[in-house]
C-alpha cells in the first residue's frame, strides 16, 4: 500500500493491494488517527464520512473509487497500479 499526496489539504490517494481495506485499518494507515482506540472513536463519534455519508461501522469494507472525509481531509482508495481515478 502506499499513500500519495495529490494537493496537501484537498485529496490523499491510498493505493491498496488488496480487494479492500477497512475503516479503522485505513484511519492508522493514512495517520489519520494515532491508533485503533482513536480511531474506532472518532467512528463510533460519526466524525468519519464515506462517499459523503456519516458511517458508524469502524470495520466497514472500502474499495477502489470509495472517498473518506476526516479532519477536513479527503482521501481517495484507488488499487495499487492502477490508472489513477479522475475526481
């Protein structure tokens, strides 16, 4: 996996070698979030957006094409090598 900055503040690609990656898993990931507690409370808080809507499911399956909204930042899942999406 790897993270890229498209604009610092606007949009952050998260590259995925795999199917899918889970919410909390991609909050630690990106650093987003300190750790698993930190980041399964801001979930469970409804701080954390997927594809615009309020997800309250720390385990929830994100797939290429999904956007996450946190902390006034974005960030794009996309399958690593792929072309990347336009947004």
């Amino acid at each position: 996996m790897s993270v890229q900055n498209v604009r610092r503040g606007i949009m952050e690609k998260i590259s995925i070698n795999t199917e899918y990656i889970k919410l909390d898993q991609l909050l630690k990931y990106a650093n987003a979030v300190e750790g698993g507690g930190m980041a399964k409370n801001v979930i469970l808080d409804g701080l954390v957006k997927v594809n615009g809507e309020v997800v309250l499911q720390r385990g929830k399956k994100l797939r290429e094409g999904d956007i996450i909204e946190f902390n006034e930042e974005k960030y794009l899942i996309q399958r690593y090598g792929d072309t990347p999406l336009e947004v």
